[in-house]
C-alpha cells in the first residue's frame, strides 16, 4: 500500500510537470522528463506527445508513442504530421498498416494535383476503385483544359485498369462484373486512341506548322472520321476534323472525299477564322474530278478488296468486314491479316509453336531438278516427285480458302501452320488476362514493324525508333524506353 501510493505520487508530481513545462513550451524540459518516464506512465507518457504535436516536435511526440508501445497512435501521428516516409517504413514491418497509411496519402497526393501517385498509392492500398476514380477526374480536367494527349494517356491508364479489375472479377468467378469491366475496357481504349489522334488534328488546325506529313494528317483525319459514326466524345470538333480532311484531301487528288468533307462543313456552324477558306474551297473542288485517285484507296490484306476513302462501314472492310490495322503514327493501313489458333491450342503454346524454327523441306531442295554425271557428260533432268506440294496446308492456303460470312471471323490455323510461320513475319499482341493474345501476319515482310509491349500499338519499326528518340517513350502509353527494355530482358 506504502509502494502503490509511492508510486501513484510520483505519477503525479509527473504529471504537474508535465503541464507545466508544456504550457510553457520547454521543449527540452518536457523531453528530460518524458525519457525519465518508463511504459507503466502510460497518462503522462501521451500527456507528452499532446504537448509535442501542439509544439511541432513529431519526432519526440513518437518517442513517446513508441515507449507506449502504441502504434496505431504512431501511424495517426505519422499521417497528421505528413512524414510519409516513416509512415511507410512502419508498414513494412507491421503490413496491416497500409490500407490505413496509404489512403490518407493518396488523398494528400490528390489535393495536391499529384494524380498519378496519388493512383499509384490508391493501388497499394487495395482501392482500385478509387484509384479509377482519381484517373477520371484527371482525364476530364485533361479534356476541359484542351490537354488531348494527356487525355488520351488517361484514358489508356484507365482502360488498363478495369482489365485489372476483370481480372479480378474473373478470378473471384464473376462473370457478370467481368464482361462489365471488359465493356469500359474497349470504350476507354477507343477513346483512348480518339484523343491521341485528334490531338494531332487539333494542332493543325490551330497552329500554323505541324511536323506531320499530309499523308499523315489525311490518314488521321480518315481515321477519325471512320470512328466518330455513333458519338462525338466531349472536346472534340467535329469541324476541325472535317476541315484538315477536306483541305488535305484536295491537295492529294482525293476530290471526291475533298468534296464529301466540304459539303458537311457546309452543315455545320463554322469558325469565322475558317469561313472564307472553306466557302471559297467548297467552290473550286467543283472543277475537279467526282474520284479519288486509285493509289490512295485502301486495300484489305485478307480478300484484296480495294476499299472506298469514304467507307459507310468504318473502319473496316466493305467485304470481309476485318478492321483495318493501322500504324500508329503514319496511321497508314498495315498490311496484315489477323488469325486465331484453333480450338485445344492456348496462347502460349501458339506463340511457342511459332518462335520455332520453321521446318526445311530437304526433299525438295532444288524444286524438282535432279542433276546427273555420267563421266564428263552432266544432264539435268526434271521430275514433279512432289505432288502434294500444291496442296500443302498453309496460311497463304487457308487465306485463298476464305469463305465470306455474315461476321468477321479471322483466320483459324493448327500447330503445323504456326510452326511453319516465320517469326520476323508475325506480330503478337499479349493482352493480360481475361483476354486473348491477338495474331496477325504480315503479308509484307519487306515492311518491318515493331510494337510498344506496353500498350500493343503497332508501329513501322522506323517510326518508333524516332520517338524513342525524340520522346524517349512511346508515344501513345509513354512508357519509357529504359522500361520497354527492362521488361524485354525480364521476358
């Protein structure tokens, strides 16, 4: 009884001093008593921080929390404090902290326009949810303030995260969530691919120069119009669009889709800026031709059907219906046909299949010529011995077998075909689960093209070697160079 009131006089005595030293501000009073103090003065001991978090002094304010053995009260002080960094040195020893830190820091990030991380950490945290949210209000801002390309980049960022959360969905075995998520997946990339594009556009027309070549712009142009059918996305002009269309058209000799851009401009309200160019051109264009010329009409790789500039049906083809694959910085027309493994062959068997190397027919070697030497007479004879060679199974074949349907429906090849492909002649889209990898061949192997492993946009291999130059990055998913590079030596 002698000990407990002992005691319980020394804790006041503490006590007092501690108020009034803190009241004072003696910093260096209050910390002589507070290291005085052992883990059984709990009252005085978070008497001490109070009065240290009131002064400023978080470092001694966590001493003392840390003789208490009190961590939840750490972390609080850690996140009131925004010493970031310790807060996340005390999650890694104590790992049910992280939702707890990173929430509060992914809000900070996010008051403070540091969207990015502030997405970043939102993931850590286990939100993805809110981390998409912080990506739409990054990509609305980016579309109000007329930052295409940065919309663009934010639309692609959220278009890979609703395929995490599908993969997710898929995993837990929900169907449901997991064909929703796939459904803003594809709207985010299409428009994704719209504001990129459209961000060139928009540059031409409200700047005087552009490093874009005509065929470029044209292409753009045609592209974007091909995929505006349905809905105009918010920010975008329609009359911009039209107008280098029109105006790039005519100076390339497509005078018929000059005159079809000219007579919707027509219809719409025109800047004033434009007015005189355009009523003056929709005048001229009637001295030309009613045609465009033959060499800029799209040809379809997988029927050969020569495709009109103005296609009703998109941007696909008017036969086979298979959606035209362009480069992303040319935007010309690839030359490639898309094709899918048969039932009972997975993805990476198929890719395993063609990273083979491709079988030599030896029996073949000289196409039928036999050479013969009889002492100094040599003779050469020829025997088709081969039959069967006319009728070998192979993509070139099953191309010429093509049969039209009602839908489009890519090539379907077996193992023997793919191991038969040549590497250098296929491009391979790895998409992340639940989706598919995506197959083209490419009919050209002259054209060598080459594709961003980040995003699987598909480049001729010269013009993406000038934006790893220039830029340093992809240009479209802007994935960094020394990245693209780490995750080639990885693979």
């Amino acid at each position: 009884a002698v000990v407990s009131t002992q005691s319980t006089g020394a804790a006041s005595a503490f006590a007092e001093a501690i108020e009034i030293a803190g009241k004072q501000k003696w910093t260096d009073k209050l910390v002589e008593i507070m290291r005085q103090l052992d883990k059984s003065y709990v009252e005085e001991l978070r008497g001490c921080a109070g009065y240290f978090k009131d002064l400023g002094k978080y470092e001694f304010a966590a001493e003392s929390y840390q003789k208490l053995g009190e961590l939840n009260s750490l972390v609080e002080l850690h996140i009131e404090s925004q010493q970031w960094q310790e807060a996340f040195t005390l999650c890694e020893d104590h790992p049910e902290f992280k939702e707890s830190v990173y929430i509060p820091y992914a809000n900070f990030l996010a008051e403070n326009d540091k969207f990015d991380e502030a997405q970043e950490a939102y993931y850590i945290a286990g939100k993805p949810t809110e981390a998409v949210k912080v990506l739409e209000k990054l990509t609305h801002n980016a579309v109000a303030e007329r930052r295409f390309d940065d919309a663009s980049y934010y639309f692609w960022k959220l278009s890979m995260a609703y395929l995490k959360l599908a993969n997710q969905a898929q995993t837990r075995g929900d169907e449901d969530e997991v064909n929703q998520y796939l459904d803003k997946f594809q709207d985010y990339q299409h428009r994704a691919e719209i504001y990129y594009v459209y961000q060139t556009i928009h540059r031409y027309t409200e700047e005087p120069f552009t490093s874009h070549l005509p065929e470029a712009l044209f292409n753009m142009a045609r592209f974007l119009l091909h995929n505006l059918s349905q809905e105009i996305p918010y920010g975008i002009s329609k009359v911009s669009i039209l107008y280098a269309l029109a105006k790039q058209s005519k100076n390339m000799g497509a005078y018929k889709m000059a005159r079809h851009a000219f007579d919707k401009l027509q219809q719409l309200v025109i800047p004033r800026r434009f007015q005189q160019a355009i009523d003056l051109s929709s005048i001229t264009i009637r001295s030309k031709p009613f045609q465009d010329k033959d060499e800029l009409l799209p040809m379809c790789s997988k029927c050969s059907t020569t495709n009109p500039l103005l296609n009703q049906m998109g941007n696909q083809c008017i036969n086979c219906q298979q959606p035209f694959v362009h480069s992303f910085y040319a935007f010309e027309v690839l030359p490639l046909v898309e094709f899918i493994p048969e039932n009972g062959i997975s993805d990476l068997e198929a890719v395993k299949f063609i990273n083979q190397d491709p079988p030599t027919n030896n029996n073949n070697k000289n196409n039928g010529w036999q050479e013969t030497n009889q002492g100094d007479v040599q003779t050469m004879s020829f025997e088709n011995t081969n039959t069967s060679h006319y009728d070998e199974d192979t993509f070139e074949t099953r191309l010429q077998n093509w049969e039209s349907m009602t839908s489009y429906q890519p090539v379907e090849v077996g193992a023997e075909i793919l191991k038969k492909m040549p590497r250098s002649e296929v491009v391979v889209l790895k998409w992340g689960s639940p989706l598919r990898y995506q197959f083209y061949k490419n009919l050209m192997p002259d054209i060598i093209l080459d594709t961003c492993d980040s995003c699987n946009r598909i480049f001729y291999a010269d013009d993406l070697e000038l934006q790893y130059l220039q830029k340093q990055a992809c240009p479209f998913c802007r994935k960094s160079v020394d990245k693209i590079e780490q995750n080639e030596e990885e693979g």
